[in-house]
C-alpha cells in the first residue's frame, strides 16, 4: 500500500509539472488524416517500388547514373508517381510543399551558380599553370548540378524536420523538468513510462536540431549523444612503454601549438601512477615550438612545459619534433640549474622541400636551461649557399610567377607609354651625359606617376601595401616599412628602366626606317614587292582570284600580316598618339596599342621581375634570417634526406643514430636483382641482401652514399640516484 501510495504521487507530481499544450504538441499533428492509411499506402508503394527494382540497379541508378542507366526503371518511378498522384493531399498528412519547392529551388539556383563560377574560375587558373598539373581531371557539369540537387535537398529535408529550432531552442520545458522526466522515468519503468519514452524521443531530435550546425564540443554538450559519440581528441595521442624503462609520449599539439586538457589529464596521471622515479621518457611532437618560438619571439605549449616542469622533474631526456625540414640537435649545458630536457631533436628531412638551418644559429636557452648546437644538417656554411640559389634558380624553379610579375610590371608602366621626347636621352654627347639623362627621364617619370598617373598610381600603392604585409612580424614595424618601401622601389626602379629602354628601342627603329615606315601594312607591302620580282604572274591570275574570291583572296593575308607584324602596329600607332595625342584614337585603337607594348613588354620584364624577387629573398635570408620558408621553398631542393633509429642498450642506455643521403636520385627503377632473390615468408627486409625494391636509374645508389652525421648516447639514470642527466 505504501508503494503504490507513493507511486500516485510521484505520477501527480509528473502531471503537475508537465504542460500538456507541449504534449499535445508532440503526441499530434496539425492537420488532420482524412484517410486512415494514407501512410501506410505510401510506404506499401514504396516498398513495391523498390522490389521491382533490383538491387542491381539500385547500385546502377546510385553510383552509375550516367554510364549504365536501365530505361525500364522509369516506368517504375512513374507507376510510383502516379500512385502518389491518388493519395490525399500532402498538407493532409502534415507536409507542405509550397515552403519545401520555394527553399529548394532557390538554394538549388544559388548553389549553382556559385559553383560554376568556381569551376570557371578553375578552369582559367589551370589553363594559365596556377593549379598543379597533378589536378587535370576537372569537376564536370553533371558533378556540379548533382552536387547542387544534394545541398538543396538536405536543406530543405532539415528545415522541414527542424523548422526554426536550428536558431532558436524552445524552453517551454526548463532544464531541471526535462532532465528529470527524460531520465529519472526513463529509469523507473512506472505506468508513465509512454510518455517518458516520448518525451526522451521530442528531446533527443530538439538536441538535434539546435546542434545541427554547432561546432564540435565535449560530451557536455550533447548529454543524450555522448554514450555513442567518438570523441577523436582522445585517441590522437598515445604512451607507449619500451624495455629498460624508457617511455614515448606522443603529444598532439593540434593547431593550437599545446595540448588540451585532457591530453594534460591523461599525461600527468601517467607520470604520476606508472612512470617510475629513474625511468626515462622520449617525448614528440610535430612542431619545435623550442626553435619557433625564439625565432618568433613568442611562447607557445604552456601545458607542455608544465607537464614537463612539474610532473617529469627531470625524466623527459630527449624531445623529437618534426616540421622543420632539416636536422638539427641542441645539447643542454651543465649548469647548477635543473635540466628539464637534456636533448632538443629536429628531424623533418623527410619533406618535400629543404629548409634551412643557418637562421637559427643563434638558438641558446629553452625552459631557462643553455643548449649548444650539437649537429645542424645541412651545416651553416652549406646552408648560407644554398640560398644563393633564390638569385640564380628563381625563375627556372617557380615559371609560373613570370604571369604574375610581368603584369605587375606592366601595371606600373601602364599609364607612362608612349614617351615621345624618349630620343632626346641619345643627343647628348657623352654617355655620362647620357645616363645622367636617363635617370632624370626616369625621374621626371615618376613624378609624373605621382601627379598625372591613375592606373600606375594605383599599381604603386598596392605594391608598396603588399610589399610592407609581405615582411614578417619577426621585425619591427619601423623595419618592415623600410624593408618593403625597398623592395617595391626595386621593383619600380626596374619597370621604369626597362619602360624607358622599350621606348628608345622603337624610337631608334622609326628614325632609321625600320618601323613605321608606310602604316599598318609594311609587312604586306613588302611582300607583294618580293612576290611581284620573284613569281611572275604574266595570264592575270592574282587579277582573276581577287575578283573571283569578292577581295577576299588579298584581303586575308594583308590583315593577317597586319596582326602578326605586332612591332609595325605598335610603331605607327605610337607615332600617331606623338602626333595627336591619345585622344585622336578610337577605343579599339588604343586597346590594340596597350596590347601590343604588354606583349613585347611581358617578354622584358619576366626575367627581371623573377631577378629582383629572387635578390630580395637571398638579402632577407641570410641578412635579416626572415622569409626562411618563402626562400627555401621557392628552391624545391629534394635533397638532404635523413631519418633517425634508436637503440637501447642491454645496459639500458639509448643510442641515436641519424642516417643521411646528401644527393638524392630524380629518376627511379625496378631493381631486378630483388625480384630474383629468393624470398622467405615473413622475412624482414634488413635481412636481405637486396632490401630495396627500387633503385637509381642515373648516378649512385643511395644504398651507397648513406652515411651517419649524428650518433650519440643517453645513458640511462640510476635506479638510486637522483633525476639527472648527461650524454657522450
């Protein structure tokens, strides 16, 4: 009796809380059913529909539509169709398609054409060799509009399951009430349980809804989906112990340059509980922060350190990272300080590209302990060389900024062509008087820039912005602004030379009755003098051709020659604008005028623009230890591979090793001597005479030049002595 009393209570409490509007909400539709089975008929064709369908061409209509499409599938659709056509109305069975059609075909539209515009503008990157070649296999139309139809799908599939509450959260129900119905009653198994089951289901799809397009958070954040949920945070770090107690941390610093809390939680609790007082632990992350930090200036992996200082005390004797696309090692100093990390390793030779070493040959203190430069790979001096390669192999290496910069170029220059007084450099006497005239043309050009220009103005302006955000915040703000206001005079400087050396160069063609001589078709005069000396025409042939051919038989090669002779066009349309001005042109005079200087412009500024780039990033590099990633990437050096092993001794020491090859092959071969030796199952490859299955098709063998540039030993710490460290 006493539990049944107190099952009535509990049950008129729950009614108490409860607002039965909510229930009613959930427990009915707002439209009515005129026909009871109007969802089961939909499901029944549904069904027959796809049994009709072979699973066959389930496969063919879901990942083959537009290859391999059986016709008689549509006339299943359309029966499909057709039966859905006899059912009741859709608003009747609680769908309003009005709202549904409307969403789906504007976002359906509008995803359209934005995509397009992306593939367009793909396709023009790819065609002028911006996008990597690797990607020839462009997105075609049909991915596209299918792509289109799956967004505005979901879209509206969501909206129609959702509404608003992805915005929106109701809170007709408070948290504590809804907490304890949905799990308190869950538990209980009373006679409410149905309505409980109902509620728990109203919460789990308002959870839904609302976190649709949440970030990713903890369990915190989605209680009912936190029993299921893969949480992938937790599994990108890993401990793993070695024999004669050394221990690997894997720390994932994710992008943030730290680890979270519960990598911290995870670490600490390890060192603490299984870590032992003399056990010694080899920690890796991806990213030397110890090097990038000082090279930066800023402090980076708080946690990190802290764990280190206050849970490791001592036992962390080697750090190993990556990134960094070279080798180096730093020793710790003895000193009366604590040692908090013995060893700092990089090793990122394994990269695509090389980076360099000597801009960070003034590394000293890290967690307040002095290091020395054991081993740097490859060495300071070879490294300072190396970069000499900006200045020589720049344009060789990176072709593809020759379209960037000869437009550049040409930008700046735009609004300066024609010079028409360009000849009066060459009446001086002297050639010191003809170059001090030439830097004062030049000099009055840029004035000129200055007060009359718009589009070269507008040029120089964005170069002296994009060259100021180009310095890296690795300087102050004082030597930023220097270093790039230099840069972009350099640029400047060497478009205003070359501008005024095109100019002369024509000048001196037209005064000697090389161009413009007699209009647009010189080139075609020419021609029809040496056709006249050289093929006779004595029956009148070309005569008859012209007339029977409408004019057309000269007509063609005159306007051919006309817009191949682009040196002639570009002559007598610059005597034109001397004489009249450029206001004496039509539109299309001046944009066939303005095309034909960029075309032989582009050709003269590309190897000067890639010179100039290529100086700036040696100067940076090796002067000011800045662009040290621009400068060494740009170089794409497949060269100074290297990877390290370890070895723990039966004494419990740890032994290093760091295998290298200086020069690495550009073309590879099948090796057939390892297809011809006979081979054991399970056989480990270091146990075979011919272990690589690949092998230098030109040059020496890397199996041959590989050799050892660092070795060195950990000693392992005594189990009763304090934590310590040296190493040999």
């Amino acid at each position: 009796m006493g539990r049944e009393k107190l099952r009535k209570q509990r049950s008129g409490r729950l009614i108490e809380t409860l607002k039965m509007e909510r229930v009613r909400t959930i427990l009915t539709h707002r439209y009515p059913y005129p026909h009871e089975h109007s969802r089961h008929l939909m499901i029944a064709v549904f069904a027959i529909w796809l049994f009709f369908v072979s699973s066959d061409n389930l496969q063919t209509l879901i990942m083959k539509l537009d290859k391999n499409f059986k016709w008689w599938s549509m006339y299943i659709a359309w029966i499909f169709l057709a039966a859905l056509y006899h059912l009741p109305s859709f608003q009747s069975m609680g769908l309003d398609l009005r709202m549904n059609l409307s969403l789906f075909l504007t976002i359906y539209i509008s995803s359209l054409i934005f995509l397009i515009v992306f593939h367009v503008i793909f396709l023009g990157l790819w065609y002028l060799g911006l996008v990597s070649r690797m990607a020839e296999k462009k997105p075609e139309m049909l991915t596209i509009i299918q792509n289109c139809a799956v967004i505005s799908i979901a879209c509206c599939v969501l909206y129609s399951h959702c509404g608003n509450k992805t915005i929106t959260r109701d809170k007709s129900i408070d948290r504590r009430t809804a907490s304890w119905v949905a799990f308190s009653l869950w538990k209980k198994h009373d006679d409410n349980s149905l309505i409980s089951k109902l509620l728990r289901m109203h919460k789990f799809k308002e959870q839904i809804c609302s976190s649709w397009f949440a970030p990713v958070g903890s369990a915190s954040d989605y209680p009912l989906l936190s029993k299921w949920a893969i949480y992938e945070e937790k599994r990108s770090y890993f401990a793993l112990k070695l024999p004669n107690g050394w221990w690997v941390f894997g720390l994932d610093q994710a992008l943030h340059g730290d680890i979270d809390v519960y990598q911290f939680k995870f670490f600490a609790e390890l060192c603490q509980q299984k870590v032992g007082e003399s056990d010694s632990v080899i920690l890796i992350t991806h990213e030397p922060n110890w090097l990038l930090d000082w090279y930066w200036g800023d402090k980076t992996g708080t946690n990190v350190e802290y764990l280190i200082r206050e849970y490791l005390k001592g036992r962390c004797k080697l750090r190993m990272a990556g990134d960094l696309h070279h080798y180096m090692r730093h020793s710790f100093i003895e000193s009366k300080e604590p040692v908090h990390v013995q060893h700092l390793l990089v090793n990122g030779c394994g990269g695509a590209f090389l980076h360099p070493t000597h801009v960070f040959e003034n590394f000293r203190e890290f967690y307040g302990n002095k290091y020395e430069t054991k081993i740097a790979y490859p060495s300071y001096d070879d490294s300072s060389k190396i970069a000499l390669g900006n200045i020589l192999k720049f344009r060789r290496k990176n072709w593809q900024f020759d379209v960037i910069g000869g437009f550049v170029y040409f930008v700046l220059v735009f609004s300066m062509f024609p010079q028409c007084d360009s000849f009066r450099i060459l009446r001086e006497d002297s050639w010191a008087d003809r170059v001090n005239s030439f830097f004062t043309a030049m000099w009055n050009v840029v004035f000129e820039i200055l007060e009359h220009s718009y589009v070269s103005l507008a040029g120089v302006v964005t170069l002296l912005m994009v060259s100021f955000f180009f310095v890296p915040t690795k300087l102050s703000r004082r030597r930023r602004a220097l270093l790039g206001f230099l840069h972009a005079v350099a640029h400047l400087t060497s478009a205003l030379i070359l501008m005024l050396l095109m100019e002369l160069a024509i000048e001196i063609c037209i005064r000697n009755n090389l161009l413009a001589t007699s209009g647009y078709h010189t080139l075609y005069e020419w021609y029809r003098k040496v056709e006249s000396e050289h093929f006779p025409d004595p029956t009148g042939l070309r005569t008859r051709l012209e007339q029977w051919t409408l004019g057309l038989y000269p007509a063609c090669i005159k306007y051919l020659m006309s817009a191949f002779d682009i040196p002639e066009v570009m002559a007598v349309t610059r005597s034109t604008i001397c004489r009249k001005g450029i206001e004496s042109l039509p539109r299309g005079g001046a944009i066939i005028y303005y095309v034909c200087v960029f075309l032989y412009f582009w050709v003269l500024s590309t190897p000067v623009v890639s010179l100039v780039f290529g100086s700036y990033l040696y100067i940076c590099i090796n002067w000011f230890h800045i662009h040290f990633d621009e400068a060494f990437s740009s170089l794409r050096i497949a060269n100074y591979k290297a990877f390290t092993r370890f070895h723990i001794k039966k004494n419990g020491d740890l032994e290093v090793f760091t295998f290298a090859v200086d020069k690495v092959p550009k073309d590879w071969m099948l090796d057939p001597d390892w297809d011809m030796e006979p081979k054991e199952p399970f056989q480990m490859s270091y146990t075979r005479k011919f272990p690589s299955k690949w092998r230098a098709a030109s040059g020496s063998d890397p199996t041959n030049a590989v050799r050892i540039v660092d070795h060195f030993v950990i000693p392992r710490t005594p189990p009763d002595s304090p934590t310590s460290g040296s190493a040999s």
